[in-house]
C-alpha cells in the first residue's frame, strides 16, 4: 500500500501549523492525578469518525493529540514527531497521523513509524470511555 500525504501548501509545511484545532469548547478537559478526562458530550469534535482535537496547556506535561478513529475506538498520542518536534494531524482514512512539517512523518496507530524524515515511533496512551468520559492516561 502506498502512503499518501495530507494536502498542505509549502508555507503550511515551512511553519509547520496543524489542520488539527483545539476544541472549540476549551473547558470540556481536565487534567487530575496523571489523566486527561475528556466530556464527550462537550467535545463535538470527537462525536465524528476521523474527528480529532489537540490538547495544550500548562497543566499537561505535554501536548496530545485525541483521534476517534475509523473503527470508533479512540486513540491518544503525544503530539509532537520525533523529528523537528512539529504537530501531528489524523490522515482520514488511512489509520495514521502524519507530521505537519516538510518531512511527512508518519505513523501507524500504533505510534510505530511507517515513513518520513522520523527515526523514533511516537508516544501513545491509554485510552477508555468511563460514563461520558474520556480517559487518557498519560
């Protein structure tokens, strides 16, 4: 199978900015003892297959990148490649998410390298749905 890329202009790949948003309801996550709790009845943007939202602020160690995937399961990564350090954005479709860079890193679901500038596989995290809720642990 052949690897596409996400369609971005060269300016987009230079600065390396991320089609992936924040959520629009920024409030709808917490952080508490190591976890990430997502409402998901606040966070439309994961309602939706491919869906997907970015998750930064001080009170988080790092950034993370929270996917609903193509087979409705959710998926949580550390956002942020292993070559350059730039965002990662979901590829629809493909069960991968690809660097936002000129390199076009990109990795399996699993976090494992699969082309690209990339050397290291990503960090991903646990995930489970608990009464509404998100949980990554991170």
């Amino acid at each position: 199978m052949q690897n596409k890329t996400l369609h971005r202009n060269i300016f987009q790949r230079i600065l390396g900015i991320c089609a992936t948003k924040k959520p629009s309801d920024e409030s709808c996550w917490n952080f508490e003892e190591g976890k990430i709790i997502v409402d998901l009845a606040r966070a439309p943007e994961l309602a939706i297959v491919n869906g997907a939202i970015r998750l930064e602020a001080k009170e988080i160690p790092e950034r993370v990148l929270v996917i609903q995937g193509d087979d409705g399961q959710y998926y949580a990564f550390q956002n942020r490649c292993t070559h350059g350090k730039r965002r990662l954005d979901p590829m629809p479709g493909m069960q991968q998410v690809q660097c936002c860079s000129i390199g076009k890193s990109i990795y399996n679901y699993n976090g494992k390298i699969i082309s690209g500038s990339a050397k290291d596989d990503i960090r991903t995290y646990p995930v489970t749905v608990d009464n509404g809720k998100l949980v990554i642990t991170l």
